[in-house]
C-alpha cells in the first residue's frame, strides 16, 4: 500500500511541474494540426487516386 500511495505522490508532485499551454498555444496547436491531418489527407489520396490509375491501366480496367 505504501508503494502506491508514493506513487501517487510522485505523480502529484511531477505534474505541478508541468508547464501547461495557454488558451491562445492550445488555440494555435489545434489549428496547425488540423492543417497538417488535411495537407497529408490530400497527399495520400492523391497518391492512392495516381496509383488506382495506373493499375487500373494496367490490368485493362476502366
């Protein structure tokens, strides 16, 4: 018992050394990780539409 309980001690006492974003950091995070998720969204589909193509033409598909 005594080992979780200093584990939960440790843990307190790390996380109030944390240093937590502001509203605006988290705000600004946010977006640029939704632009980054779309940017590589888009890179592979246009990949995965190229590669579609081609084996469609090679296999003499549509």
């Amino acid at each position: 018992m005594t080992k979780i309980i200093n584990f939960f001690k440790e843990s307190y006492g790390e996380l109030k050394k944390s240093v937590w974003l502001s509203k605006q950091q988290m705000i600004q995070s946010t977006i640029f990780v939704f632009i980054v998720v779309g940017i590589v969204t888009l890179y592979i589909a246009i990949i995965d539409w190229g590669l579609a193509g081609i084996l469609s033409r090679i296999l003499g598909g549509n």
